[in-house]
C-alpha cells in the first residue's frame, strides 16, 4: 500500500501555492507584501483608509500558502517508541 504524505507536511505543494497565489499579482508588487506593509504602517485599523473585510480576506487568501509553507518546513516528526 502506498504512504501519502499529509497536506499540511507536502512542502512541494505549499513551495508552489506560495510562488504562484501567495505573490500574485506580481506587478507593480505582491499584493500580500501590499497587505503586509499597510498594517506594519498601522493604517489597518485607523487613519484616513483603513483596512475593509475584503482586504482582510485578502491577507489571509495570499497569506495561508506561507503559513503553511513554514509549518510544512518545521514541522517535527514525533519519536516513536518501539
């Protein structure tokens, strides 16, 4: 029988959603460093645009691949006792 790899541990697929909907649009820049940059600046919440539900959805639509891409790299591997 064959061994799957999990979802959350499958580093190839997580590389690749990051590369491709984790960046894109690609120009004039990622729209999650867009995101990114808006709330590190502290305008998310107040100032004179802050941050509406779609661009929240935003954050964590472009966002997800790269959480998952780190977890998939760190994950650790319980020891098994035998």
């Amino acid at each position: 029988m064959e061994k799957h790899t999990p979802i959350y541990k499958n580093t190839k697929l997580w590389l690749l959603t990051s590369a491709t909907l984790g960046l894109a649009p690609f120009f004039p820049q990622p729209h999650i460093w867009g995101k990114i940059h808006w709330i590190a600046q502290g305008g998310a919440f107040t100032g004179e645009h802050p941050m509406q539900f779609m661009d929240w959805f935003d954050v964590v639509l472009h966002g997800t691949p790269w959480v998952m891409l780190i977890i998939s790299l760190f994950w650790i591997k319980p020891k098994q006792n035998r």
